[in-house]
C-alpha cells in the first residue's frame, strides 16, 4: 500500500487559485492617460500594475496565480503601450486628410 502526499497543499493552492482568479474576473479598474506623453503613459502602466497587486497581491506566492500576476502586467503594459500607438497613428492620419 502507498499514501500520496502533498494533497492538502495542491487543494490549498488551488483554492486560492480560484478566489484569485475570481477577484480579477471583470473589470478590473479604468486607466486614462495622453497617447502623446510617454510619462502619461508609464504612469498608467503604473497605475494598471498597482491594480493587479491590489487584487492579486496576496497570492503572489501561489504557484499558479504567481506567474500570472507577472504575464497580466505584462499583457497591460502591452495594452497600454499599443493603444498609444493607435491613438497616435490615427492623429496622424487624421491630420492628413
């Protein structure tokens, strides 16, 4: 006969998983910034990261919401900095006409 271990810590990080994943579900905060101000910018990649710690900060050492709290900055710092390249690109476009 053999006994498996370790079960109660997997339940636990899995439990803390879900609430984690259940804290960000929906909108998870509004960020405004000017597309023409690289401070504007990089204060509301800031400002989106500070959400993401607000929301998930405690589980920053779960094994499975740890690793996404990093790629979810990164998937808004990316946002961010896309949707001031749009912005900018459609002012400019616009100036054209």
């Amino acid at each position: 006969m053999f006994s498996i271990t370790g079960l109660d810590s997997l339940q636990k990080t899995l439990s803390e998983a879900q609430t984690a994943l259940e804290a960000v579900s929906g909108e998870l905060g509004t960020l405004d910034f000017n597309p023409e101000n690289p401070e504007s910018i990089e204060a509301a990649i800031v400002e989106s990261e500070r959400l993401i710690n607000e929301r998930l900060g405690a589980y920053v050492g779960n094994t499975i919401v740890g690793p996404l709290i990093q790629q979810m900055k990164d998937t808004f710092r990316t946002a961010v900095i896309e949707k001031a390249a749009e912005a900018r690109l459609k002012e400019l476009e616009a100036d054209d006409e």
